[in-house]
C-alpha cells in the first residue's frame, strides 16, 4: 500500500482561483474603447430614452439575393425624444479623418424643430473611452436648451486641473496630463467640422477661424494618435467640460482589450 508524507495535501497543485479576463485600468484617456465603442455609446443613449433607426441606400438588382446587395451607405441614428439632438455611428460610411483617424461617432444639436441644420457638432474617432463620451452624452441629455451657450472655456480648464492636468502655456488655452500624453485645447477646429454660426462659413484666408475645443492622446510624440475628438464653436462650454471631466478622471475602467501603443504605460488590476 503507497502511503504519502503529507496525506492532507492534495497530489495535483490547486488551480488558480481567478484567471483575468479583464482588467480594472488607468489613467482612463489611454485606455482605449475596449472594441465596443458601438455598444458603450448606444447602451447609454438607450438608457437615455432616444430612438435608433438604421438609414440603409443601396441598390438590388432583380433576382438578386438579399446578401449580394451593394449597399451604398448605412448609418445608425440615434435621437432624443424632444428631436432636438442627435447621435450617428458613421464608421461604416468611410467618414471623414480626424488626427488620420476615422470619425466613429458624430454628436449634434439644434435650437429648435423650426431648423434642420445643427447649431453645433462633435466627433470623436475609435478608442475615446466609451465612459468619456457617455459622460459627454449624459450632461447633453440633461440641458433644457442643448444649444444655449453656457459658461466660459475655464470651465473645461478646471475640470481637468482639478485632476492633476497642467495648464499648457505653450498652448494658451489648454491643458495637458502629467505624462504628456494627452491634450485638451481651444483653438482653430479643423476643416470640416460643421457648425451654425454663421462666421464659420464666411471667414476669409488669413482671418482667424472661430475657436473650438479639441482633445487628442498622442503616446508617443510623432508615432500617431491613440484617439481625437473636435467640437465645433458653438458647442457649449459646460458640455466640453463634462466631457473633459470624465477624460480627466483617475476612475479605473473595465477592459478587455488593451490598446498595443499604450499597453505598457497603463496600471492594472485585475477584475475577478
């Protein structure tokens, strides 16, 4: 009869007790979008009460199957009950570039039903963290007048501040993490970016553009963008500062997916 030298210890090592599947990360603006950028967004307008609609052109030909369809464009549109504020996944469109990156979502809003153009709009490009622009969402969703301007640029300056972030002075108005990584500034929007104000169309070469928020990781100077985001002029202050509140957080967030350019420079813990 074989006898052990311990018979209280089991023969095979004991499985570990949790294997990570995810992980609880920081600082957030490196973070990436987890490959759900989709999901995060619309998971929260849902919440919000808006309506989607998938806006689908393309052509068939007779006899053609369902699945050889050439599908021109498809968009998803979410909108708020009161109609005065709309969300668009345009990544299959082959939008236009913001940083060489893709626009992902776009964000606008309108003064009132009386005029179908947007007074002002957003957009952010693949991995800005989900919980950033769900923030964004929530304080838009929350304002009476969406459109209505309300405070001053040291609004998004002290949100970020209070967070550890440093005034720029090479930029003026602007704020940068203490790692250098990612920046939040107003200055010139770039081309494209849609806005209401009438001066936005009519400023001649050499004249001074209006001003609007922009916001972009750069990991590694010159080695590309991680994420960017623009707002055009007319988007109110508070809502920049919402969004720049929750970019600016030390809250970890849940992820599974790391971002390969800036895997290494994120704290982990994981997430049992």
């Amino acid at each position: 009869m074989e006898t052990h030298l311990h018979p209280d210890v089991p023969i095979d090592p004991p499985a570990p007790a949790c294997v990570p599947s995810a992980y609880w990360v920081g600082p957030r603006h490196l973070a990436g979008d987890d490959g759900r950028l989709y999901d995060a967004v619309a998971d929260t307008l849902a919440d919000l009460g808006w309506t989607n609609l998938t806006l689908v052109r393309g052509r068939q030909e007779p006899d053609e199957a369902p699945e050889d369809r050439h599908v021109l464009r498809s968009t998803v549109l979410h909108i708020s009950p009161d109609f005065l504020r709309w969300a668009q996944w345009v990544l299959p469109d082959e939008p236009f570039h913001l940083g060489n990156l893709p626009i992902a979502w776009q964000v606008s809003a309108r003064t009132d039903l009386r005029s179908p153009l947007a007074q002002w709009s957003a957009y952010f490009t693949p991995d800005v963290p989900g919980e950033i622009l769900a923030s964004f969402l929530a304080a838009l969703a929350a304002r009476d007048q969406p459109a209505l301007p309300c405070g001053g640029p040291e609004l998004v300056l002290d949100a970020v501040t209070a967070h550890g972030w440093l005034r720029d002075v090479d930029q003026g108005t602007g704020a940068v993490d203490p790692t250098f990584a990612s920046h939040i500034h107003l200055g010139e929007v770039p081309p494209l970016i849609q806005d209401g104000d009438p001066l936005a169309l009519v400023a001649e070469a050499g004249e001074a553009a209006l001003a609007g928020w922009q916001a972009w990781a750069e990991p590694v100077v010159g080695a590309g963008y991680l994420w960017a985001a623009s707002f055009s002029s007319s988007v109110p202050h508070d809502l920049v500062a919402a969004f720049a509140d929750s970019l600016s957080s030390s809250a970890p967030v849940l992820r599974r997916v790391l971002p390969e350019s800036t895997r290494d420079r994120l704290l982990r813990a994981p997430a049992c």
